[in-house]
C-alpha cells in the first residue's frame, strides 16, 4: 500500500516533482528580484521573463501532473501487455481495471487543482 502514496506518480512523488521543479527554476518570487524583471510585482506569482528560466511555479504544477499521469499510463501500458501476453487471470484483470480508474482519479483532479488555480489567479488579476 505504501506504494501508492509514496511510489512514481504518488502523492509524495507529484509534491516532490513539483518542489524540485519550481526550486530548480526558482519559479515562485519573494518580491525582491529573484525573477529580474518578470511580470510580478510583490512576488508570489510570475509570468515568466527576466533571468532565469521561463517556467512559473503554474508550468511546474502541471508539469508535475503530467509526469504522475505519465507514470500511471505506464503502470497500465506494462499491466496490458502482460494481459496481452497471455496472463489473463482475473486478478490481472481486476488491477488493469484498478490502475485505469486511478489513471481517470489522477486525470481529473489534475484537471480540477489547475482549473481551480486559473480561476483563482483570473480573479486576483481582475481585482488590480
């Protein structure tokens, strides 16, 4: 079971993929220059420009939503193949099955916390 928190494509791996990225680009502002001259003022969230890399901490997310959901269509990739190959016991059935549903839980969460997250910032750039 620990393998589905702390496994490749885990909560603890798109937290840990997320922080690795946005500290890699140091992508999230303090609001004294640590992004040049981007379009943030005060720090939080930027739009890219000024030194550094142009990845915000909102490109970092889902770029570690994307390598969960990739991990995930792995893990079904590797279960049909083996179910292709042959091994169609239904036990390996009813982990294809499982793994898919995960694959639909982690598509529409990652879909739901971006979403979300575009709302909150479209209503933070209309109140300036």
């Amino acid at each position: 079971m620990s393998n589905a928190v702390n496994g490749a494509g885990g909560t603890a791996g798109l937290v840990n993929t997320f922080i690795a990225d946005v500290n890699k680009n140091d992508a999230v502002g303090n609001g004294k220059g640590s992004r040049g001259a981007g379009n943030s003022s005060g720090g939080g969230v930027s739009a890219g420009g000024g030194g550094g890399s142009s990845a915000s901490w909102y490109e970092s997310m889902a770029r570690a939503w994307g390598q969960t959901m990739d991990a995930q269509a792995s893990r079904i990739t590797e279960l049909s193949g083996t179910i292709g190959g042959g091994d169609d016991q239904p036990s390996s059935m009813i982990a294809l099955t499982s793994q898919s549903l995960r694959m639909q839980f982690i598509s529409n969460s990652a879909s739901t916390s971006i979403n979300s997250i575009a709302q909150g910032i479209e209503k933070l750039a209309s109140k300036q």
